[in-house]
C-alpha cells in the first residue's frame, strides 16, 4: 500500500507500479496519476512518458543514450522499459 497516495479523503491519486520483482523496497520510477498524461504511465522525476521511451528503445536507441537524451539514470530507463513491455 505503500505504492498508492491517497488524498485527504482516503481516495487513491498516484500509483507507482511495480516494474521489477515486485520487492517492497523497489523505487518509485514510474509514475500513474490521471492528472498527468491523461494517467498513462511517466517517467517520476521528469515526466517523460513511457511509451515514448519505449518507442525509442525499439526504434534502436540504447539504454545508455535514452538515458543521455533524457539526463536520467540508466535504471529509470530500464524500469520504463520493463515496465511497458512486461
């Protein structure tokens, strides 16, 4: 439950998803909140949306210069990834 923030009534508003092993622990990368990107899922620290990231990997780009183009960490980019094709 630690995954979903409530507002003040007690109604879920965010939602981090798993994208790896689904340990407790595991970062907050990804991001679904119906009042950005009409809830698709993005990218937390910079909301960049995963599907657009995942194009990108498709389209050939590499982990390492996704993660260049969008100044973030190669892990972010890997939970997008795994988050949208899992």
């Amino acid at each position: 439950m630690r995954r979903i923030e409530r507002d003040m009534h007690g109604l879920p508003i965010k939602l981090y998803p798993f994208s790896g092993n689904g340990e407790p622990n595991e970062p907050k990368s990804i991001l679904i909140d119906p009042k950005i990107s009409f809830g698709h899922p993005i990218l937390s620290d910079i909301s960049i949306p995963v599907e657009i990231i995942v194009e990108s990997y498709r389209a050939g780009e590499s982990i390492g210069e996704l993660a260049g183009d969008y100044e973030c960490g190669q892990q972010k980019i890997e939970e997008a990834v795994r988050c949208q094709l899992w």
